[in-house]
C-alpha cells in the first residue's frame, strides 16, 4: 500500500540557517503531496502541496519540489527564523483515494 | 477559513468506561475523519465518513466506533476505554483529498485513561 517516510524524527537549527526536511513516498497511483505544519498545542494546517513533476511549490518561505523519479518531496527554507519551531507532517494521496496518509512527522526547532 | 471544533478538548477517563468525543464543522464538507497523534507516529487515521450515515474503518479502527448523524456533526466512539488510547484525537473535515484537496483539523482532543 501506499507509504510516507520522514527520515529525521528531530531537527534543531539556529535562526538564520538553511534547512531540508526529508520526504519520500511509495504509491501506484499518480500521486498528491502535501506539507502540514504544526505549531505546539495547534491544528495542524497545510503548508503547501503539489502534484505536478519537477515544479517548485513556495508558501510562507518555504518551497517544495515533488520529484517523481525519485519519489520525493522534500520541504525547504533558505533561512529559518524562531516561528518556524514546529512539527512538520509530510502527506501523501493518490488518484483514486480517500485518504491521507501521514509521515511520522519532524520537529523542527529553531535556537536563538 | 473552514472551522472545525471538538468537544471536549480535555478529557479523562477510567478504564472501562464509554467516551464520545465530538466534531462540528461549518463548511458543509463531505467528508469528515478521525485521527490520532502519537509521537512517533505522526496521524493514524480511525474513521472517516464520506457524508451523512456513512462510516468507513480507517487504518486502526480496533476499539472505536464512529457515528455521522448529520453532515455537520461527526462522533468518535469509545465504548471500552483502554489506557492504550490516551492520546490526542484530532478531526478533519475536507471534501476528497485524492483530487488534492486540503484537510481543515480541529484543535485536538487530549484524552487520558487511566
């Protein structure tokens, strides 16, 4: 069946750098990616998404490019600041599906 | 922006005892889910309802029950509750995420068994 992976569990930065949070799925079906964020004791709410090959999705600084040969979807920020503190969800659905399935999450914070 | 409210956001309960948790959402979607969060384990889907009277098994429904009386309203069930279910429960409403729309989840309901 269909699958998401986060590989980092928990990510620590200081503010000002760069950084990649992993994203690698396992589908059939021609797939649909999706980044949820999390901020502490929230909803989480959707960051961005994106099914179309090789194109560069961006929302709130962040961007995401969906790479079907490689069947990933990693989430990036050029220059992280404190806000960004949260936990990031990495989803994934596919044509002909009702569901949502969710990666493990990353906790991403962020030092002064 | 879609609203989704749960009821009770905190809860505690014994073991063996029956807990409704419930879900409201204003935006006249289809579907409805139920999810839990464990760390480690980001969302695990338990319910989900395609519209009024429908209820579906999502990937752990074991020890829950789910109830749609309404297109609005959308119910968690516990009829034996377990301290294996301490957790926080989250509700989704959306309209079919295959096509890639987006999920609007509630605020979380924190539930411990003691």
């Amino acid at each position: 069946g269909d699958s998401v992976t986060q590989t980092e569990g928990l990510v620590t930065l200081t503010k000002g750098l760069p950084v990649m949070l992993n994203c690698t799925y396992q589908t059939t079906y021609s797939p649909f990616l999706f980044w949820y964020v999390q901020h502490l004791n929230e909803a989480p709410k959707l960051l961005l998404k994106s099914s179309t090959d090789n194109k560069r999705t961006e929302h709130q600084g962040f961007y995401a490019t969906l790479h079907k040969s490689s069947s990933s979807f990693h989430l990036q920020k050029s220059s992280v600041q404190l806000s960004d503190s949260a936990l990031y969800f990495c989803a994934l659905t596919s044509s002909g599906s009702w569901q949502l399935i969710f990666g493990s999450g990353t906790q991403l914070t962020v030092m002064p | 922006e879609a609203a989704v409210t749960q009821s009770p956001r905190n809860k505690v309960a014994v073991t063996g005892g029956k807990v409704t948790l419930s879900c409201n959402q204003t935006n006249n979607h289809n579907n409805m889910y139920w999810y839990r969060q464990d760390t480690g384990h980001g969302l695990r889907l338990i319910h989900y309802s395609y519209g009024a009277g429908s209820t579906e098994k999502g990937d752990i429904p074991d020890g829950y029950k789910a109830s749609r009386p309404s297109q609005e309203n959308f119910s968690l069930i516990l009829e034996l509750a377990t301290p294996s279910q301490t957790s926080v429960y989250f509700c989704a409403s959306g309209e079919r995420t295959g096509a890639g729309n987006t999920l609007y989840f509630g605020e979380g309901s924190r539930l411990i068994v003691v």
